[in-house]
C-alpha cells in the first residue's frame, strides 16, 4: 500500500516496481511530459513488450474505472462500509473519481 500512497515512488516489492508507479502516475495525472521522460525509462527496463504489457493494464484499469462511474454503478452500504478503512489507506480520496463513491 506505501507505493500507492507515497509521494516518491516505492518499488511495491516488485521488478521496476517503481518505474511502473512512476508511470502510471504521470499518465494517470496527464502530465505528458513526465508520462514521456518515464516512458523511455521503462521502455530501457521492460523492453517494447514489457511496455505493450503495462500500457494494456493502465488502460483496462482506466477504463473499467470510467465505465463504472459513466454507468452510475452505486456502491451500495454494506460495500462502502467493508472498503472505508481500505479508501483511507490508500488516500483514495485524492483522485477526482472518489467525488462518485459514498
């Protein structure tokens, strides 16, 4: 949970975990130039289908995402109250989606 929560970049326990974090980052806040910079490090990391692997996975994630808030898709009570203490460790409320969850 520090590599999502973290400010500098945490490894995650996994390879280049912190150039992937690094990157999703920068996509996900659509800062092209630092998405561009962390791109050619990972593309030095993982090579060209390393990176064809991450860039699949960043967008099934964002688009679930965007599905489930376009659709309306509620979360319902017994749902929200189970995931509360989870939403508070990762500081989910700092990204502009949280405003679509109870």
């Amino acid at each position: 949970m520090r590599a999502v929560r973290e400010e500098t970049p945490l490894d995650g326990g996994i390879e280049h975990g912190a150039a992937l974090v690094a990157f999703t980052d920068a996509v996900m806040r659509g800062d092209e130039d630092a998405a561009a910079s962390e791109r050619s490090r990972l593309l030095s990391l993982v090579g060209a289908g390393g990176f064809i692997d991450v860039a699949a996975t960043i967008a099934a994630f964002n688009v679930v995402d965007r599905i489930a808030n376009a659709t309306g898709i509620p979360l319902d009570p017994m749902l929200a109250e189970m995931g509360r203490d989870l939403r508070q460790d990762l500081a989910l409320d700092r990204f502009p989606s949280a405003a679509n969850t109870p």
